[in-house]
C-alpha cells in the first residue's frame, strides 16, 4: 500500500451546526468521499472538485474495499458516516478490510474523527436521560444473530442500564421491538419512561415521551430513523423532558 490516507468521518446527526471542525476540515482536504447515497446529500455542497462514490446500503464492504483501493493509490479518501463512524459507522467495515488486506498500521494512514452519535443527539433532545451508565443495542439481526440481541437485552435490563435502542425497526423487521420490550419489561416497571426521536436534530424531527407499558402503542411511528432511549429505575419525567439523576443516592426532586 502507498501513502495515501483514509479519513473515518461521522456527520453527526444531521444538523451542519453539529458537524465537528474536524471532520469538516478533514473532508475538505481529501481526494474522494464515498458514502451511502442518503449521507453524500448531506454534504454535497462540499464535494466540488473531488472523486465521489455512492453506494446503497447494504454496500459497506464494498464501500471499505472502494476507500482502501484509492488509498493505496495515493488519495486522501474521505470515508463518511451517519452520526459516529466508529459507533455502528464504517470505521469497523474499513479496519477489518485493512486487517484482511495485511495493514502494517501506517500505510495508508486512518484517521477516525469523531462526531455527535445518533444516542447522544436524541439524548439532547429528550433531556438529560444519559446521566448513569448505559449501553447501546442496535435491533438489526443482519449482522448479529437474533439470539446474542437477545442476550444483551436481558443482561442491560438486568444490569439497570439505560438502553439507547437503534436500529429498532424496519420494514422487514416488525417483531423485534415486540420482543425487545418484553425481555426489558421482565425486569423494569411499566412505568419505565421511554424517548422515541425519530430523525434527531433534523429539519423534521420528531420526539415523543412514553413508558414501557405504552410504547406499543407507538410502535407504528418507529423506523430506521428512529432512537429508543429507554430510562432505568431512577429515570424519571418532569416538565417535559426525561431525566436520569446522576447517581442512585440524589433524591428526586418534586
């Protein structure tokens, strides 16, 4: 491989505001930005003047493949995702091609430049639901089987963390939400609050409060754009926004 470069970049929600000086600096200086169709949008007023490669999704190894054969050409390759890259994003597609492909960890040079993850956007929106330990779970079984989610439901409902849910449902996947809400209600109250925001920090968001009792009644209203953050036993809602105090000794305030 030759000197070229790979950037891991994630746009964050959405929002230009919230994507990073580092990654809009990092896209301005590479050669080429491939992306999912959805995300080159995002930033298609910053790709004059560079190679571009849209894939749809489903692609991402071919997208990884795609980025480390232009670096090994000597580009700068600009490689973006939504939200994070290294959270459910193409940083672990593109480090797993360099492992296969014999990386020596310096040629090309990978860059992951941080962002706003989809969890934390919804989080901002919600209130302050993220204040205690919590964990992400992504729903989609196209990668992980069906029966790890599973294990990993029961163990964060057990556990008493906070669970960012993503990728909760599709329209292929219509009974996981069925099922993952059950696996929490076997150790958490029905009055357990839960977030849904669909579209974090974009022009057409949209954010609702529940509980684990009624969230199937929301069911409907949930897609690939949205994120489920459901509250442990401390969380509570008050004015509006869900809260988690910071620790399990501060008494609620009412």
């Amino acid at each position: 491989m030759s000197d070229g470069r790979i950037y891991l970049i994630g746009l964050g929600p959405g929002d230009r505001g919230l994507l990073t000086p580092d990654a809009l600096d990092a896209l301005g200086r590479c050669d080429a930005i491939i992306g999912y169709d959805g995300y080159m949008e995002q930033v298609r007023d910053l790709t004059d003047g560079k190679q571009l490669v849209s894939m749809p999704l489903g692609k991402e190894m071919e997208r990884a493949a795609k980025a480390c054969e232009l670096a090994a050409s000597g580009m700068s390759v600009a490689v973006i995702s939504s939200g994070d890259a290294g959270v459910y994003g193409m940083a672990g597609p593109v480090f797993e091609h360099l492992a296969a492909s014999g990386w020596n960890g310096s040629a090309p040079a990978v860059t992951v430049v941080p962002a706003v993850s989809a969890a934390q956007a919804a989080a901002s929106v919600l209130g302050a639901p993220l204040m205690q330990d919590f964990c992400a779970i992504s729903l989609s079984d196209l990668m992980t089987p069906w029966d790890t989610i599973r294990k990993r439901l029961d163990a964060a409902a057990h556990g008493d963390f906070v669970i960012a849910l993503y990728n909760p449902r599709s329209q292929r996947r219509r009974k996981q939400i069925i099922e993952a809400r059950g696996i929490v209600m076997r150790h958490r109250a029905a009055e357990t609050p839960v977030g849904i925001v669909r579209n974090a920090c974009r022009p057409d968001q949209q954010a609702a409060l529940t509980t684990l009792g009624e969230l199937e009644r929301h069911f409907e209203r949930i897609d690939m754009f949205t994120t489920l953050i459901i509250g442990n036993s401390t969380t509570y809602i008050h004015g509006g926004r869900m809260v988690t105090p910071r620790g399990y000794a501060n008494p609620r305030e009412v």
